[in-house]
C-alpha cells in the first residue's frame, strides 16, 4: 500500500511571494538563498517533495529540510542559515585592543619608511611583534583577520581624510566681516532690482565697488609631442593623446570679481609679487571712476600687506581703496575660489598649448567670454547671521 503524500502547511501572502519571486532571480543574492526561494516557489505550484527535488535537481532531503523550517520559521526567515556555534575565538580581546592601539599610530613612528600603515604591513609587524608583547594568538594572524579588527572598530589607518584648521584666533569676528559685506552685497542689488533709486542707500549704488581678489599661481603651460587624434565613431569614442608632453613654463591669473555687476577683472603675469599686485589695483584704478569707493576681499598673501604695496595705498585718494581679509585658512569664505574652480574644470583640464603666451591668449580670451555676459556671483553660507 502506498503511503499517502504528506503535505507541509506553508502560509504565505502575496508580499511574500513577491519577495521569495525577486529573491530567485537575484544575481547578488547568497546562493543559498537564492535556492531554498526556488525550493518554496516550487513546493506552493506543486506541493509535491520529489518533483520539487527533481525541477531544482537537490535531493528529496534538501527539499523537505527546507519546507520544515519554511513551516516553522516563516518562507522569508527560513531562507537564511542557521547560527552556527563554530570555535572559540582564537584571538583574545586584549590583543585585538593592543592591534587597533597600534593602527592609530603612524607606521613611521615605529621606524617605517612608509607614512601610514597597509594592513599587509600591519599584520607581518603584529606578527613579529605581538607575541613579544604578551599576545601570543598573534603569533599567525592574517592580513583579512587585521581587515576585519579593523572594521569592527571602524578604524581605516590606511587613508587620510582632510579637515580644515582654525589656525587664526579672530577668525569668527572675521568671517563675520566678510559676511557682512556680502550682506551689503545682497542689500545693494535688491536695491537696484527694486529700482528704489531714491533711498539714501541706493544713492550710493554707483560709487562702491566690491571686489573679490585672488590669484592662481602655478598655472602650467603643457605642449604635446605629437598631434590629438579627434574621435571617430565606431573607432575611438574619446580624443587620443600621447602620454609625453612638453613643459613650457607657468603662469600667474590674477583676478577679481565685481560682485555687484559681475564683470571680472584680471591679469596675468609670471610672477605674483607686490609689484604684480600693483599693477592689478591699477587696473582696477582705471576701470572706475574717480570719486568710486574699490573696496577689496583679498586673502593675507606677503605681497598684499608689503611695504612696496602699503606705499602705494599711501599716495592714493582717502577712501579709494579698502582691504578686507579673510581669515587665515579662510580663503574658502571668497566669492571668487568658486569662478577659479569653474575655470579649472572647463578650461584648464586637460589644456594643452605651444607656449606660455598662447596660454595667456586663452586665459584672457575666458575671461572676456565670460565679461560679455557677466554673472553676478552670490553668497548665502550663514549670510543670515551677519548683522
């Protein structure tokens, strides 16, 4: 006589048959998984063990291991592993502790010629070093076991993350200077916007001109070697350049940014000494009229607080020019960091020329496409703050 089928009870809902489905087809999934999804798929089309053994080609055993712990777990829960006892760990906590004491030094400190560590140098110093110390179940340990101390601890000693120090003990009341001539800024455009050219304030609209100033140095100058290959389709999808170049020099962009009219300002010169610096607020002498009031937001570069500098501030007109610094490692609160990083990612990269007046023509040639129709830069960072 045969034996009647024995039907395992699985109640399941149409979330979790969604689930089991996207779970069989997964490519990222854990095999495992992605089988015992299958097994349950198949045994709520055909409650029958064997067949689902035979479609999914495991055992009669796997199939019913499975539904069993479907039935009693749930079909989403039963589809991870057990827990599982395994050994004790081998490596003891004091020495886990004295192994991520040591990742938090430098590598160098210890005689290393490298500055930070690499965790294949780490676990070979543990090694040597380790049973010495008192933590003999160091005495084997792999580079993957340091990985995964490390991670425990969330501690990555083989990379650096910049931070910015605030090295200059006036550096709120400055940045809070800054701020509020962006303020003014703000004000004096809504101002004009407004057309409120009555009021006492937008009178003098046309006699204050803000500046922000700053230089680029080190701007090089590369030649090719040979000439740039264009793409073509079906072929090359992206310029082809020989990996030899030729130096030629570099250069200096010395510019500013009219902050209320957007038009910029600039020179560019082979060197950035007070006499480059001169010759800049010259330019700016010229472009405006006489009775119009430049004031500056500079950074606190040697050549803007020289004695050849301050001597020529000395002989202009009371008021025409005025200075604002930024902090020290403050130069990120100037308007104009942020033209120098678009000039750097549309013109600069990748730039190639045959001279350093070539790459002078080019630098020019930028900045009176950009002055054709000029864009008034702004500031809103904390800009709420300034009183």
């Amino acid at each position: 006589m045969v034996a009647p089928r024995r039907v395992i009870a699985l109640p399941t809902d149409a979330g979790q048959r969604q689930r089991l489905l996207e779970i069989s087809r997964s490519r990222t999934e854990p095999t495992s998984r992605v089988e015992r999804a299958r097994i349950i798929l198949a045994y709520l089309e055909d409650a029958s063990a064997y067949a689902v053994a035979r479609t999914i080609g495991v055992t009669h055993q796997t199939v019913t291991r499975c539904l069993e712990r479907a039935a009693e777990l749930g079909v989403i829960e039963a589809l991870d592993d057990r827990p599982r006892a395994g050994r004790d760990p081998v490596i003891t906590a004091e020495a886990k502790t004295w192994l991520v004491a040591l990742a938090c030094r430098k590598a160098k400190e210890l005689g290393y010629p490298h500055e930070l560590w690499t965790t294949r140098l780490l676990a070979a110093h543990a090694r040597r070093h380790g049973p010495p110390a008192g933590h003999p179940s160091l005495a084997k340990l792999a580079q993957g076991t340091v990985c995964k101390i490390l991670a425990e601890q969330d501690v990555k000693p083989h990379k650096v993350r910049y931070y910015l120090e605030k090295r200059d003990p006036e550096f709120e009341p400055k940045m809070a200077e800054i701020l509020c001539v962006y303020r003014q800024v703000a004000m004096l455009r809504a101002q004009a916007a407004n057309g409120d050219s009555q009021s006492p304030e937008s009178s003098d609209v046309g006699s204050l001109a803000i500046i922000s100033y700053d230089e680029k140095p080190g701007i090089q100058a590369i030649g090719t070697t040979a000439p740039d290959r264009p793409p073509l389709p079906g072929t090359s999808p992206t310029v082809m350049r020989d990996h030899e170049y030729k130096r030629h020099g570099t250069l200096t962009l010395m510019a500013g940014i009219d902050l209320l009219t957007g038009n910029v300002h600039a020179v560019v010169k082979e060197r950035h000494r007070s006499r480059e610096f001169i010759e800049f607020l010259k330019l700016l002498d010229t472009a405006y009229p006489a009775d119009t009031a430049i004031e500056v937001i500079l950074d606190n570069h040697s050549a803007h607080v020289s004695k050849e500098t301050a001597a020529w501030l000395a002989v202009q007109p009371v008021g025409r020019f005025t200075f604002t610094f930024t902090p020290k490692h403050g130069s990120w609160l100037n308007i104009i960091e942020g033209f120098f990083s678009k000039l750097a990612r549309s013109v600069l990269r990748h730039i190639r020329v045959s001279s350093k007046h070539e790459l002078k023509e080019r630098l020019m040639a930028f900045i009176n496409d950009i002055n054709h129709q000029p864009i008034v830069h702004t500031w809103h960072y904390k800009i709420g703050d300034a009183a």
